[in-house]
C-alpha cells in the first residue's frame, strides 16, 4: 500500500521553539539536534498512546533552519470508518489527495495541540533529563580528562567546627564543586577561602545524581606528578619511578630507576645544583624529599632507602620478608629519624620489615624509638 502524505498545502512552523532550542545549546551546551530528536521520541510516544499507532504511520518533519514543525499520522482509506483514529472515509482522504483509493494511507497532518499537556510534559521531561545526562556527561569527561594529575582550584569554602578548627574544604573543580576531605589535607598546613590551591585527582567516582572528583594533597601521585613535570627524563619514560611513599608535609621518599645505564636516575631527578628537586620541595611546601636507587637485589635497596644513614651491611629473611640493618652508632638516630620516621618510610618504599642495629650492638639510653616499622604495601607503590 502506497503513503501518500499532502504536506504542500501549507507548512506548520514554529519559529520561537528553535529559538528556544538554539538559547539552551548555548547556555548549556546541549546540541539542538539532540534534543530535536528527543522531543521527535516525545512527540511519538503520545501519538502511540493517543491513536495506538504504529512507530511507521507517524511522520515528524522539525527542520531548525526553516522553523517546520509538523506531525503525520497515517490514516488507512476505508470505505466505512470503523475505528476513526486509524481509519479515514475515501471521500475525506479525496478532499486531501483526488487520487486516493481504498486501502491507501494519507498522512493526516495533527494539530500540536491535540497532544495537550501529556505530550508537551512529556517532552519537557525528557528535554530536563537529557539536560542532566549531558552535564553529567561533561561533568565525566571534564573530569577523566584531569584523572591521576595535578589541577589548581579556587577554595570556596572551608568547614570549621565550634573551636574553629580546619575540617572539610569545598573546591571549584571545573564547572563542579569537589571536597578535599580534612584526611588529605597536609598537615599544619594553612588554606584560606578564595585561595587558589593545587590538588591531585586520585579518581573519579560516577555515583549518584553527577559525578564526583577524589582528590588529596597527600597522595603519593601528588609527588609522583611533580616529578614527571620537573624532570624530562620521567616524562619520555627514560627514569621510572617504582614507589614512593609520603608523610604529607614533613618527609617523602621515591624509588627511580634509569632504563638507560648512561643516564643517573637519582641525578636527573635532583637536577643541576639541585635546581629540579628544589622546585619540588619549593611546591610541597619544604617538604623534604629523599630520592634514592631502586634496586631488585633487596639488599642494595634496603640499603638505599635509610638514605640519608650510611648503612654498614643489611641482612634479609626471604621469607618472612625481614630484614636487619647495621648501621655505625653515629648514625644509628638519623637511620631511625625522628619518631622512627626515617625507617618508617623505608619500610613503606621497600615494603620490607626493617630492624635497625648499631655496630657496636649497643643502644644508648638515648635510642628509645621503635627500632622497626611494618611495611604498608598499598602506600608504597604508585
């Protein structure tokens, strides 16, 4: 059976909805096209439900350039009109095509109007949600373009509770709002509102109504990602860094390793006079930075990690993945550090159990730090 639809007598246009159209692309930049074609599936629901129609007897024709706005329904020519919402009497159907014969379809051309406030709220709804799923989609992109690297965000607000003490902070990240968690804010540190911060994004979560940023001042990547700006020879892949591991604000060590024998990975790391790994201490703030060789040989490793104690011999149980390490008496403080930090730290680099011994086997009444520190693994490598 033949379509024949009449659609030259005169063109439906609606001006004013493509000029809405055309202000919500701008403003929030969803593509006219795309909600065209959500307010076309609106528009054929309600025919579905209003004529119990099929998806082919209805014809939309939205052109943004020439203001068309116009719906079809295909109407069966009958001779006697059992069912009126589907069927057209073939004297009807000659008054809009003189050739129309029984068992033809003609292509009624519907009032908007007749789809009344179901089908006009139906297309509102859907225009609303395609506009939440496109900024949410932005919202996505926008952040998965800024994962696993250093952004700078403008502090909007700061929580503090009755003793005024520093809690939350809410950041403008991109178009939306990301909270830095009073965990991931180094300590002593001071931030104030309107101040304009720098914060790794750790991941992104899609959950909920949009998604959300993770983000932290104290991620180990935080220095991670300093360093691949500061040294080109991270950047092409040259170094690489194997672990790091952190106490924000107060001590950082980093395990690197040059894939090229001619270039020193700890050197190029340090820079000229120190000029690279100055920046990068410049950046966190006087954070002290240890840069050491990373080696398979755990021995070696150990050794290099209780950096900046010399270290005399090192003993390791395979196993149980100990070890002990002999130091001279005078450095047996600075290979323990300050509240055990130093060995801290190389336990989390190395992810081995570190025991720190003097040479002479004897402890001053002096050395009553905790000589050992479990490793923790999910800090140690990157």
């Amino acid at each position: 059976m033949k379509s024949k639809n009449e659609k030259s007598v005169q063109t439906n246009t609606n001006p004013e909805l493509y000029e809405v159209l055309a202000l919500i692309e701008k403003e929030k930049g969803i593509s006219a096209e795309y909600m065209i074609t959500q307010i076309k599936r609106a528009i054929r629901l309600a025919c579905k439900k209003t004529y119990n129609s099929s998806d082919d007897d209805i014809l939309i024709n939205m052109d943004a350039e020439t203001g068309v706005f116009e719906v079809f329904l295909n109407k069966e020519v009958v001779e006697e009109v059992e069912n009126p919402k589907n069927e057209i009497h073939l004297d009807e159907a000659r008054k809009i095509n003189a050739l129309a014969r029984v068992g033809d379809k003609i292509g009624i051309r519907l009032d908007t109007k007749e789809f009344g406030r179901i089908a006009a709220q139906k297309a509102k709804n859907i225009i609303r949600q395609g506009i939440r799923d496109s900024e949410k989609g932005q919202a996505l992109a926008e952040y998965q373009s800024k994962l696993q690297d250093i952004v700078t965000v403008n502090v909007e607000h700061i929580e503090r509770n009755e003793e005024g003490q520093v809690g939350d902070i809410t950041v403008r990240l991109g178009k939306s709002a990301a909270i830095l968690p009073k965990k991931e804010q180094v300590p002593g540190e001071v931030i104030n509102e309107n101040d304009r911060i720098k914060v790794y994004v750790v991941d992104i979560k899609n959950e909920g109504k949009e998604p959300h940023a993770i983000i932290s001042r104290t991620h180990p990547g935080f220095v991670k990602k300093l360093f691949e700006t500061e040294v080109p020879e991270i950047f092409d892949g040259t170094i690489e860094i194997k672990y790091i591991s952190r106490e924000a604000g107060s001590r950082t060590k980093i395990a690197v390793y040059s894939k090229d024998e001619n270039v020193d990975a700890v050197g190029a790391c340090i820079g000229p006079k120190g000029q690279r790994v100055s920046t990068i201490v410049e950046a966190l703030n006087g954070e002290k930075i240890d840069i050491v060789e990373y080696s398979d040989d755990p021995v070696k490793f150990i050794s290099a990690a209780l950096s900046p104690a010399e270290v005399i011999s090192v003993k390791v149980n395979e196993g149980e993945k100990t070890s002990t390490a002999v130091v001279p008496d005078s450095q047996l403080s600075l290979a323990i550090g300050k509240s055990g930090q130093n060995v801290r730290l190389a336990a989390k680099l190395t992810g081995w159990k570190i025991d720190i011994n003097p040479q002479s086997g004897f402890y001053g009444e002096d050395k009553a730090e905790e000589k050992a520190e479990e490793p923790v693994e999910e800090s140690a490598e990157e």
